[in-house]
C-alpha cells in the first residue's frame, strides 16, 4: 500500500467499520422480506425465503476479505474495471475512487445474496433483478457528487456542460423519454425507411407496402413480411447498407410489408383475433391477389420477426384448419411460439400480474407505448437507461446520431384486449404450442398443420426471446425445417448484412433437431459472417420461377398506389 493510501486509509477508517455493519443491515433486510415485513410490495406476490447459514458465512467472510483487500491493494485501482468507472478522473479523485469501490462490493455482496436464498428459481430471478435495478440506480456514477468525470469536466468548461445538461432534461422530460440518440438527425421517409415502394392496401390495423423491383426479373413467389406489432416495421429498413427490406429486393424478390398502425383511442377495443383475421389473413390473401397468386395452389413466401412471427404462424395455423395451405416457406426470425423459455421477462409474469392487466384493460383501454418502451430499457439498465442520464445531464453531451437507437426510442401502444390475450395465453399459460388448446377466429389452433418448409433464427445473446425458446420452434413446426444460430443479440443479431462481414452464424447440416438447443449447437458448425447469404440461398429454393418484374403498384382497381412508402401509419408517434 503506498503512503498516500495510508493516509487515505486513516482518513476513511471510520468508513471501513460502517462496511462491516453495512453487511450486517443489507442482511435485516433481506430478512424482513423473507418475513414478510417490507414496506412496499413490488408488482407481484412476494412468497417468504429464507437463507442457507452456511452460505450467508461463506459470503460474510467474502464480503470481510474483499473489504480487507480494499485498502491493502489501492482504492483508486478497485473499480477501473468497470466502464462507469474507467475514466482517468476517476483514479485521480480518492472519493470517488473510493465510492465506485465501495459500491461495486455492496453490489458483489447483495447479488450474492440474492443468490444464496433457498426459494424456487422464478423467486430467485425476482430478487435478483430487483437488486440487479436498485445498484444500477444508486451507482455513484449517477449523481454529479461523485462522478469524478462529470466534475472535472464542469470545471474544464466553466460549468457550461451543467448548464447543457440542464437544458437536456427539460427537453427529455418534455418529449417523455431519455434521449438515446440525437433524433433530430432522422426522419422516417427520409433517412430511415427510404426503401421505394407505396401503399397499395390498408385497414384500420395495417398498410400494406409493396416494394419496386430492383432487378428484371422477381420470382414468382412473393416475400410477405410481417414485422413485430410492438415497434415499427423500419428496423428491417433502418438505412440502404442495413436494409433486409432492401436486401431482399435485391435477391430478386417481390416484396410486400406490413405496416402496422400505431393504434389510438379508436382502436382501444382490438383483439388478437382482430390482429390475426383482419390483418395477418388479410395481408397474405392481398399479397396473393396482387402476385397473381391467388389461383387454386398459388402460394407466397412469408416472414415473421418476434410478435410478428407468432402472428404469422397462428394465421398460418388458422387458415390450415380452414383448408388453405397459402406458405410455400416460413421463415421466424427471434420468435416464441413454445413460451416454456421467456428469459427475464418470465419474472414479471404470475397469475397476480395478469389478472391485473385484465382488470385494466381487458375489455378496452391502450398499453402506452412509452411504458413497453421503458421496460425493455430497464431489462438494460446500464447501457439502455443511466448510460445516457449520465451522459446526457451530468456531462451535457448531446448523444451521437445512431439509426437503430432511433427506432427503438419510437414507441407504439397496444390495443388493451389483444395484450391481455397475448400475456395469458401465451407468457403465462403457454398454450399456443398445444394443439387445440386455443381459439382463435373461430378455428382450433394447431401449430403443427403449419407443414410448409421453415426457416428459423435465433440470436445466441438474445434476452427477449432467448436462443432455446427460439430453438423451440423446431419441436413445434412439422415440415422441413433449417435452424441457424447467429451472435448478438435481439436486434443486431438480426440486423447483420454481409457487406459488413461482421459476427458469425452456427448451421447444422445432418438435418437432426434434437430436444435442446444445446444438443444442436453440440453438431454445429461456426461460420463468419451474415447469416443472410445462407437465408438467401434457401429462399430462392421456394420461390418458383422468375418472371418479368412487376412494371408498376398493386393491381386493377382494387389494389392501387395511396401513396408512396413507408407511408403515413409507421410516422404516427405513440
């Protein structure tokens, strides 16, 4: 220890005996949970826990140890592993060296805590992700008293970068949200979904958007694209490099896309019926009838991203108890349709939170946009959320221009009924994946009688759908299937054109699907780069014949040209 430390060491001695007691209150609370005699109940039933005594030793002689190692090692080098903490200012300043210290150890030892509770798993996860969000929130990197960083930098501008700051929050509390990106640098319709088509059908609940051929000739089997209903269609058509959208009409596709509306007030009373007969159905009959291939065995090419992909494989399911078998492939990109693995998200869900929502809005009402929003930011907290509350008010910075973070600050709602139906059946009860266990628009649902050819990607860091419930699919799906893992994560793992020559996929060619995601990857084969070619290559085998591409929009009178894409349902803000 240097002789800096040790002066530091005698000045903060009193702060190394609260570090003992410290460990000793964040134990009474958790205690008092486990009895029952918390102040504030969290969203959900808190069943009573108790802990393990000899791991809550173990973790006590841990948490006296790391204190110990604290001041013999150097506070100012505890925490510079930690990216809130890594900038030079940081090391500089002994309080808030010590601070960050401090605090990473606390966190260390409340996590432990939360692990060491005798509880069933799903209690566990909820522990876990409560202190997971109260560290995150009390991170001394989020107050400017200890942010050594933000302090040094208000003094090398004169207080400038607080007055900016300042300026920052009351424009961020005005717009209702944490500015993720600089959203003055985007428009959709002019540097984000720019790819040329028009609208050549909508309802109440969607445009349909036909895309202008980039090659001569298009097969004859159109590609239908039915992106998730819980943010907007332009993540598949962010930027021209970027574009699937625009990929796929480069592969020689004809290509058509839902558009979903972002519903109002009008709309408050929607089901998932509504959302599978007036809008997933009707989408793939009026792709047939522009395609010309509405005729007797006429079939189309389908895609499904997240929500999306379960919407498409129940009106698949729906039409083939109907008799209709319209899919020549479907391809399910990150989609659950076995809800035995949801990941983080299964902490929110009991029988106490869906009845809730049912109270709410059962038969009417919206899930605001901004509150679906913030929950899959705080399923992030550092990266999604204090990130850019530290960057944007202690620092004042203005954060850069990013096409992705624009979007997904682009919230839609939910008509209330189609969600509460949606989080029963299928989050809470898993029943989609049970043949005949459902109804939807008038039809015995049964995932298996969807036989068409199916293409299926999971992302191997994905936390929203995550890769074994994507795996899942395969156990559900009857006919030909291809899976492929790729790297990343819900949307960049998606999002990964191969101009950019970035990340790898995983294949398995013996045709074997065995129980387990885990089982498949142990017959997989790396491979760099996107997996779009692979994509490609495959869907070019159930696209039929080329044709002279289409010369104009829609067809005859019924389906014509409203105006030109992405049109006006994607520009409507939540």
């Amino acid at each position: 220890m240097t002789q800096q430390d040790a002066r530091l060491a005698d000045t903060f001695a009193p702060f190394q005996q609260a570090l003992t007691q410290g460990w000793e209150k964040a134990l009474e609370s958790f205690q008092s949970l486990g009895n029952g005699t918390q102040a504030a109940s969290p969203p959900w039933d808190m069943p009573k826990f108790s802990f393990s005594a000899g791991k809550l030793r173990e973790l006590q002689e841990q948490y006296v140890g790391e204190a110990t190692a604290l001041w013999q090692t150097g506070i100012g080098e505890q925490a510079r592993a930690d990216k809130r903490f890594a900038a030079e200012a940081w090391g500089s300043n002994p309080v808030s060296s010590f601070s960050a210290a401090v605090y990473l150890l606390n966190a260390r030892t409340l996590l432990g805590l939360a692990d060491a509770v005798e509880a069933d798993e799903k209690t566990r996860a909820r522990l876990r992700f409560a202190v997971e969000q109260w560290m995150a929130a009390s991170a001394p990197s989020n107050y400017l008293a200890f942010n050594a960083d933000a302090m040094k930098k208000a003094v090398d501008t004169q207080g400038e970068s607080i007055a900016k700051g300042i300026q920052n929050l009351l424009k961020d509390v005005q717009q209702g949200h944490v500015s993720m990106t600089d959203e003055s640098a985007f428009e959709v319709g002019r540097n984000v979904g720019t790819t040329e088509g028009a609208v050549v059908f909508e309802n109440a609940l969607f445009q349909l958007l036909e895309y202008k051929p980039l090659t001569a000739k298009v097969y004859e089997r159109p590609l239908l694209l039915i992106p998730p209903c819980i943010n907007k269609f332009y993540i598949l058509d962010l930027q021209p490099e970027n574009s699937l959208i625009r990929y796929a009409v480069e592969q020689g596709h004809h290509t058509f896309v839902v558009s979903w509306r972002n519903p109002d007030a009008s709309l408050a009373e929607t089901t998932w019926d509504q959302y599978i007969e007036d809008a997933a159905i009707k989408a793939i009959h009026v792709t047939q009838e522009i395609s010309g291939q509405d005729k007797k065995g006429g079939q189309i090419n389908t895609l499904g991203f997240c929500v999306g992909g379960t919407i498409l494989s129940t009106a698949l399911a729906v039409l083939a108890a109907r008799g209709e078998k319209p899919a020549a492939s479907v391809t399910l990109l990150t989609t659950l349709l076995d809800f035995s693995d949801t990941g983080i998200l299964d902490i929110f869900i009991d029988e106490a939170f869906v009845r809730f929502r049912e109270m709410q809005m059962a038969h009417g009402g919206l899930l605001q946009g901004g509150e679906l929003a913030s929950t899959f930011s705080f399923l992030r907290p550092n990266d999604l959320v204090w990130n850019y509350v530290v960057g944007n008010y202690l620092k004042g910075e203005t954060p850069p221009p990013f096409d992705l973070l624009y979007w997904n600050s682009d919230a839609t709602n939910l008509p209330g009924p189609m969600y509460c139906w949606y989080l029963r059946n299928t989050y809470h009860e898993n029943k989609m994946a049970q043949p005949g266990a459902l109804t939807v628009a008038g039809e015995k649902l049964d995932l298996g009688a969807i036989d068409a050819p199916a293409y299926i990607y999971g992302s191997r860091e994905d936390h929203i759908v995550p890769i074994g419930g994507a795996y899942a699919s395969t156990q559900v799906l009857k006919g030909r299937k291809r899976f492929v893992m790729g790297a990343s994560g819900h949307i960049a793992g998606v999002i990964n054109p191969p101009v950019k020559k970035k990340r790898s996929h995983w294949l398995r060619e013996d045709g074997k699907f065995p129980k387990t995601q885990a089982e498949w990857l142990g017959g997989a084969t790396e491979h760099p780069g996107s997996w779009w070619t692979d994509w490609s290559n495959w869907l070019k085998t159930h696209a039929g014949k080329q044709i002279p591409a289409p010369k104009g929009y829609g067809k005859g009178s019924a389906y014509q040209a409203s105006e030109p894409a992405p049109g006006r349902y994607v520009k409507a803000k939540a």
